[in-house]
C-alpha cells in the first residue's frame, strides 16, 4: 500500500508538465508498458470479483430483485426499511458489544503471550506451537469443543469445575447475558495465537540496546515494558486493532453454529442478520443495504483508528 | 496524472462487463420461453445432491433411472452432484445467471418461497396421467402453493420420540407400552425427573420443526394459513407454548434447552428418556449401542410430527421444461422410489414403494408414520418467521414473558412480516 502511495504521489509531482495526455500515456506507457501487461490480470480479477460485486450490491439495494425475471426499481425503500428495523439496529449492537468483549482482550492475550515466548522460557518453540493450534485448528471443531465445555447443564465441563468453588451451575449460551461473551470467548481463543505471532514479530524487531540501556539505569521490568516495550509496539498494535476489530464486525461462525443467533436475539450479530435476510429469507436487496451499513461501520472505525493509532513511530 | 488513465482503463473495462452480462441476459431469456410443444427431446441437467456417503452406489442408482427415462424418452440426462453445504446460494446464483439446472431437488420451506417468485415450472398440466393418488397425503402437502403443485416427492420423514430403554426400565414403565399422549407423556416425564433423568432433548437454538411446531400441530394449531391467515397466538397455538414452557420448567428437558444446538452428549450418556429422532438417526443409535425402542409420534388432539419431504422441482427458465417434467414424473415413480430409498433408507413417499420396508423392523415402523408427518410452515415466509418464533419462545422459556405474551409477540412479528 504505502509503495503504491508513495508512487502516486511521484506521479503527480511529475504530471505538473501539463503535456497533452495523449503524450503522457504514450510516454507512461513507454516507459511502464511491462508492469501494465503483468497487470492486467490482476486488474481484471480485481474488478470482476471486487469492483462490479461492489458496484452492483449499491444498485441491489435499490431494486426488488427478484433472483429470476425483471427486478424492479424501489428506490429508498429498502434504506428507509433499515432505519425503521429495531432489530438491525439490536445485530449492530450486538455485534459492537461482542467487539468490545473481543478486541481488547485479544490484543492482551497475544501480547501476553508473545511476551511469554519472547522471555526466553525453555521450550518456548514448543509453546508457540501449542498456542497456535487454535489458529490452525477448523473453526467447526473449536466452536464444538467450545459448546461442549460451555454446556448449561450440570454435567457442563465448565460449571462442573466452577461447582468446587461454589457457584451454581450457569446457563451460558442459554442465557441472554452469557452467551454473547462466551462466543466471544470462543473468538479470543481461537485468535490470540495468531495476534500472538504478530506481536512476537514486533517484539523482535525491538532493538536490544533499548533495554540494555534501560537496564543500566536501573529500571524495573514493569517500568520497561510501559515505556520501551509497549510504544514501540505502536503500528503492531494498530495492525492487530484493525483486523481484530474488521474480524469483529464479520463475526458469524460462532453464532451460527452455537447459538442460532439466540436466546431472543441476543448473538444475533448484523453478519448473521444479514445471512439470514439474504439467504433464509430471500431478501437480496435487504441483505445489501446491511452489507453497506456494515461497511461504513468497519470504514469509520478504521478511520478513526487510523487517526489515532497509525502514526509512524519515532525511535528516538 | 496516472491516476484518470486508471480510472478511463477501469471504466473501458467496467463498460465491457456490463455489456457482456447484458448480453447473456438477452440471449438467456430468449432462450427460456421455447418449449411446451409435444415432442420431448434435447438434453436436460438434473442437480442432485450426496444422498449418502456412497458416491458409486448412488451414481449406479441414477443411471437405472435415466435408463428408466431413456426407455421412453430420447433426452440425454447430465446428472450433477452438488454438495449440501451453501445448495441454496448455488442454486440461486445458477438460477439468476440463467444457466441453472433444468431439474433439481428442494426442500419444503424453499418450495413455497421460490413458487411465490414465479421461480418454478407449474407442473399440474403433466401431472394428469402420473398416478396421484398413490403418493402419501402428507408428501404432497409441501408440493403444493396456492393449490398449484410445483414439485413431486422422492422421499419423506418421520420424526418421532425414540426411548432409552434403560431409563425406562429405571422409571418403572414397560418399554412395551410407551406413551401415546400428552398426559401419558406427563406422567413419564415427572417420573424420569424424580429419578435424576431428563424427559426429552429439546434443540431450542435449532428449527422450530424439531421444537414448537410438532406440539403446536399436535394441539390442533396452526402457524400461518396459506391465505395468510396468523394462527399461531389462538387457544392451540398458546396451548403448544405452555406445554414448552411446563417442560421447561419442571426440568423435563435439560437447562441449555433455550439454545442447545443438540444434546447428544446427554444422551449418549444416558441421562435422557427420549429424544427425537427419524431415519437419519437410526444409524447413529444402532452405533451407540444404547437398547432402545420407537414410539409413535405424541397425539394431543391430533397426531402429527414434523417429518421433511425431499422434492424435485423445475425451475421456470428451464431451457427444456417438458424433458424436465417428464424426468421428475419418471424419478418419483414407485420403481425408481424404490430404487431410490432403498439406497438412500429415506422411506418413500408413494405407498406402493413402501414395501422396500417389509422385512426391516425399524424402518418399516418409521414409513407408517409418515402419514403423520407435516413438512413444516408451508408460506414464503416460512423461513423467515422462524428465527422471531424462535426469540418469542426463548425469552418465554427463560421467564421474561409468559405464553400468551409470547405467542401474541410471534403472531405480531409474522404480521409484520407479511406486511412487508
């Protein structure tokens, strides 16, 4: 991304000739004939996949359509429809409350992790893996296995180790309070280990006379972590906040498979409403006007995100 | 400047596009309005999907059909094996592109659904000599929307309760004589729970099929008529509620019920009396290794159980519709049902098929019930209503509205639906 800025730029600097641009494309091409035709393959993918999907769900939201025969034109129904669905707007709460029980306490997880493997603990490759296994492991089997342990019943594995301490049994996904933070600790679980690698990455890139000299002055350990540790981390920490929270807002797997998007509702998230208009009910149309809701939703996060995490980090 | 010779590039291509899928449009529903005159010929796709895992036998098994079909008809038969998982979305982005299937199979919420688009062939003018009456009643309920028959059934189930014989020893009763009703399973059930046992699985998370709407139909209800009429919140429909809610909260189903996806673990340990089950089942329960034994399904004040029927249906841009008719009609016949199912062991929705079953003890209990089994909510809607149905009952069973609160929030939710 950045080398493609970079190089835009580069060519606007250059476009202030004001040649004639019949001249420029003849002379740009000239000279970049070669990345143009090693392109194109791309671009064509780009635009089949990407660009016209895109560009066609925008006119889908505005048509009935119909899958066979003629669609027919609706206009703003399908918007207006949107801002008057109390429970569109119940999925998209949900779907940020789950981002708030995900995003923070995965990022934690990975880092506490990668500090871990990163302490020089013996067997430290072996643990990497161990933690990783999640990540590789089916997302079908994790939910499974997660089910399993968070059964509401007696014999649930969860409430048969918390009855020794004393609380009763709990329902967990059965309940409308539980079961959106027990998915989304099914989510940590199985995406901390890959958080965990990017942070490992950035941990080592850390250069090491940083510490040494902090060391010489006598700080503590705690001390170097908050201030050399931690800001250095600054555009891993903007890398995982984006994904963590872009993943965030995608969340469906998990409800799909474990909850049905129940008890009343509750883990019923905007991309399995969405799923559920489009392809249980039918509604096309519908089902894109959610899909671009969503859209800016992750677009506005990241924006804001961008403005107060993306900074280039100085060293020194 | 490079950034407008992008974008001209982009919009060249972008127009390029457009007039190509335009131009498969044009050509595409050209094509769809030939058709319906006497001779049957050309060639037609039929989409199947995996029926079991035995890819060879079932291949071997169609062959013998399109042979079947062959001896009457000069029409090459492509068969295609589409997986399950995403059937829907394949179909349907098939469909719309215009180069779908000219048979494939539905299943009985989608049938409504896609007939109301105008998406399937009417198929009532072929059906004039294929043998009617020889279906199972209840088979051929989902084939039909506003009294137009749009698909024939190849096969059918029954779901119906499915006991630990153990556990029923352990309560007292006699595995001879299981409950047939509502009160009978009461007393079963209060007994069981007095032992330490649960009464019954109920999948709460999952299809209403498997929760409310078997009660419900017991009680005499109804979810929604064809005419749009919304039953579901009359005496029958909070009568199923409050039957749910009882279950619950005397613990005769397990705590997760609200939500539970399955519970299979409960009862392979032998910890529920019984669970619902159809053919599908029969497999993993002959593995398991528990004794158990068949009931037929509960009767309140009628008897009836969900059980789905598997359907094949021509889509209305079929490039050779009265081929494909002519398939379906040869496919659901009772030899190729025969073949079909005794293949597949889903129990066969004509009568005369039936007997594929005579000498297998389980299976031929199951196929007599089938009379009994309903497809589900036969509407366009049926699919969509199912998840609000599904909240009211949730927030009902974990006490936050009471039966009639909740049924007349579900016939709320189906009225809003309708007037979409």
């Amino acid at each position: 991304m950045i080398t493609l800025k970079q190089k835009e730029e580069g060519i606007q600097k250059n476009g202030k000739k004001k040649l004639p641009f019949k001249e420029r494309a003849k002379r740009q091409w000239d000279k970049n004939a070669i990345v143009y035709i090693f392109l194109i393959p791309t671009l064509i993918h780009f635009l089949v996949f990407q660009v016209y999907p895109f560009g066609f769900s925008l006119v889908l939201t505005f048509l009935d359509w119909k899958i066979i025969g003629d669609p027919e034109f609706v206009g703003l129904k399908h918007w207006i429809a949107f801002f008057n669905d109390k429970l569109a707007w119940k999925a998209i709460w949900n779907t940020v409350l789950f981002s708030i029980y995900y995003i923070v306490p995965t990022m934690a997880l990975g880092l506490l992790l990668a500090l871990i493997i990163n302490s020089g603990v013996k067997f430290g490759g072996f643990f990497k893996g161990i933690f990783f296994l999640p990540v590789v492991t089916s997302f079908v089997i994790i939910a499974g296995i997660w089910g399993w342990l968070f059964r509401g019943t007696e014999t649930g594995m969860v409430n048969w180790i918390i009855s020794f301490i004393g609380i009763d049994p709990q329902l967990f996904l059965a309940d409308s309070g539980q079961a959106l933070m027990v998915l989304a600790g099914l989510s940590v679980f199985k995406v901390a280990g890959s958080t965990m690698i990017y942070y490992f990455a950035g941990l080592q890139s850390i250069p090491k006379q940083l510490y040494e000299a902090a060391k010489i002055d006598g700080a503590s350990a705690f001390r170097i972590f908050w201030t050399i540790t931690f800001p250095l981390l600054k555009p891993i920490h903007f890398y995982v906040a984006i994904i963590t929270t872009i993943g965030s807002f995608q969340i469906f797997d998990s409800t799909f498979l474990l909850t049905g998007g129940g008890p009343n509702y509750s883990t019923t998230t905007i991309v399995f409403y969405l799923y559920q208009q489009g392809f249980a009910g039918l509604n096309l149309s519908y089902a894109a006007v959610l899909s671009y809701a969503l859209f800016f939703i992750i677009l506005v996060v990241s924006l804001i995100q961008r403005k107060y995490l993306g900074k280039e980090t100085s060293l020194y | 400047m490079k950034k407008f010779s992008f974008l001209v590039l982009f919009l060249i291509l972008g127009l390029v596009l457009a007039a190509c899928s335009s131009d498969e449009e044009a050509t595409g529903s050209g094509d769809g309005e030939g058709g319906g005159d006497g001779e049957v010929s050309g060639e037609i796709t039929v989409w199947v999907h995996p029926y079991t895992a035995d890819a060879e036998a079932e291949s071997a098994m169609w062959d013998e059909i399109i042979a079947s079909y062959n001896e009457e008809f000069d029409v090459d038969v492509t068969i295609e094996t589409i997986p399950w998982a995403n059937r829907d979305q394949k179909v349907l982005t098939a469909l719309a592109a215009n180069n779908g299937p000219d048979v494939f199979y539905a299943i009985p919420d989608q049938m409504p659904q896609y007939a109301d688009e105008g998406m399937l062939l009417e198929l009532d003018p072929y059906l004039e000599d294929n043998n009617m009456d020889d279906f199972v009643d209840t088979a051929l309920v989902s084939t039909k929307w506003q009294d137009k028959t749009y698909g024939l059934p190849i096969l059918q189930e029954a779901y119906t309760y499915f006991y630990n014989v153990e556990v029923v020893e352990a309560i007292g009763e006699d595995p001879e004589n299981l409950p047939a009703t509502w009160s009978e399973f009461e007393e079963w059930a209060k007994k069981a729970k007095e032992e330490g046992f649960y009464a019954m699985s109920y999948q709460g998370g999952g299809s209403m099929n498997g929760t409310l709407y078997p009660f419900l139909w017991q009680a005499g209800g109804e979810v929604i008529t064809q005419d749009d009429e919304v039953m579901i919140n009359n005496e029958a429909g909070v009568e199923a509620f409050e039957f749910v809610k009882k279950m619950y909260d005397n613990g005769w189903i397990p705590e997760d019920s609200i939500t539970a996806m399955n519970h299979d673990a409960l009862w392979n340990a032998g910890d529920i009396l019984a669970v619902q089950g159809s053919g599908i089942s029969l497999t993993n329960l002959e593995e398991s290794g528990l004794d158990f034994v068949i009931a037929p399904p509960l009767k309140n004040k009628e008897q009836l159980t969900y059980g789905t029927t598997g359907m094949f249906v021509v889509p209305s841009n079929s490039d050779n519709p009265d081929a494909a008719a002519e398939f379906i009609k040869v496919a659901t016949n009772a030899e190729s049902q025969r073949k079909f199912n005794t293949i597949t062991q889903y129990i066969p929705t004509r009568e005369s098929a039936k007997d594929i079953f005579d000498d297998e003890k389980y299976l031929g209990q199951l196929a007599e019930y089938t009379q009994y089994a309903l497809p589900g909510v036969i509407h366009p809607i049926g699919r969509t209503i199912m998840p609000s149905i599904q909240a009211e009952v949730q927030s009902m069973m974990a006490g936050e509205k009471t039966p009639q609160e909740a049924a007349d929030a579900a016939a709320e939710a189906i009225e809003a639906e309708l007037a979409k």
